[in-house]
C-alpha cells in the first residue's frame, strides 16, 4: 500500500468515527428534548387510576417519576398484583389511546 493510501485511510477513519459521534451526540440531545417535554403527570401509569404501576413514585413537588425508567419496558405489575406491559408513549398512541394533557398528543404539538 502507498503512504498516500494509508493516510487517507487513517483520515477516513477519523472522519467516519467523529461523524458516528456527532451522530450519536445528535441523537442523545434529541432524546434529551423529547423527554423534557413530559410534565410528569403520571397519568399514563395509572397515577390518577385505583391500581398504579408500583414502579410509579410521587415525588414532593407533585410530579411523578419511574423507579424503573431505564428498565421499564415488559411485564410490570400495578399495587394489586395485576400484570401488564409497560410500553412507550409512541406505542400507546398506536393504539389510539390518547392522554388528555400528555405533552406528548399530537393535539399538544407532541413529537412522540
Ligand atoms: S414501569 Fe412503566 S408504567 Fe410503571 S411507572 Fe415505570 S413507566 Fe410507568
Ligand atoms: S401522560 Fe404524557 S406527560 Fe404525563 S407522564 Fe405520561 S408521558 Fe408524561
């Protein structure tokens, strides 16, 4: 192989692995953004129902968080014991079962 060859290899690689980067920096802000847009109503995890998700906390302020969140997707179980499938927001729309004041409607301008 040429000098010449190998250098632009080497700069190719260079190139490709800061564009995998910027790509995946890109990614991490939009989901960043897409997950602030929750008002953390709780209200799609049964908060406002008689048998919440027992993952679902209530925090001082109100609001409501996950103790699960990163592994929260799958079999969940409510207080009472019953069983169900926790999924995203996104998956629950394609069921066209839409929260009122989910941040995320597309009535709300919502991106899910
Ligand atoms: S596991 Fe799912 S349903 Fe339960 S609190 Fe977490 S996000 Fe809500
Ligand atoms: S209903 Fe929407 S805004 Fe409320 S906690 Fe669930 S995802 Fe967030």
């Amino acid at each position: 192989m040429c000098p010449g060859k190998a250098i632009y290899d080497i700069i190719l690689s260079v190139m490709e692995s800061t564009d995998d980067r910027s790509y995946a920096d890109k990614m991490d802000a939009q989901e960043e953004r897409h997950e602030a847009l929750c008002r953390r109503c709780g209200i799609c995890c049964g908060a406002t129902g008689e048998d919440p998700c027992e993952s679902l906390v209530r925090s001082s302020d109100g609001r409501y968080t996950c103790a699960v969140y990163t592994d929260r997707l799958g079999p969940r179980t409510t207080r009472r014991g019953a069983i169900f499938a926790c999924v995203t927001i996104r998956d629950v729309h394609k069921h066209g079962v839409y929260y009122p004041d989910c941040a995320y409607n597309p009535s709300q301008g919502g991106i899910a």
